[in-house]
C-alpha cells in the first residue's frame, strides 16, 4: 500500500548526468523525434509539478505515479 501523501513524479527526457544534451547522438537529443511534444523536459516542467502537489491546488492528489514524459506514454 502507498503512503496516501507520497507522490512520484517520473521524468523522461530531462538534461541529467544520464542526458547529456551536448550529446548529438543521445536521447534527449532524440527526444524531438520521440516525444509528442517534440522537446525534452526543462526544469521549470519538473518545479511546477513540485509546486503543483505541494501547494493546495495538489492537495487531493493521493499517491500518484505523474509521467513527466511530454506526452509520451511508459506505461505507468
């Protein structure tokens, strides 16, 4: 059973030390063909989220998975 308050949020294609962007062969690289959204993730699409689920607006969202995946579908 999860924690009704725990939440996690997935990322997908997002510049980490995994994603190099300045990688032209990498997949954050790729990440226009492959996401439908045709970009990567930036930092402010992870923060919002964050601040999304800690403010009030969030707070009847119980134990989520959220795909932050530009539209992409994983399977979670």
């Amino acid at each position: 059973m999860s924690d009704p308050n725990t939440h996690q949020p997935v990322t997908s294609y997002f510049p980490s030390q995994m994603q190099n962007p300045n990688n032209p062969n990498g997949m954050l690289a790729r990440s226009k063909e492959l996401v439908p959204l045709k970009r990567g993730g930036e930092e402010e699409d992870a923060a919002g989220t964050a601040i999304w689920l800690a403010s009030r607006a969030g707070s009847y969202v119980d134990g989520q998975v959220i795909p932050l995946s530009g539209g992409r579908d994983w399977g979670y």
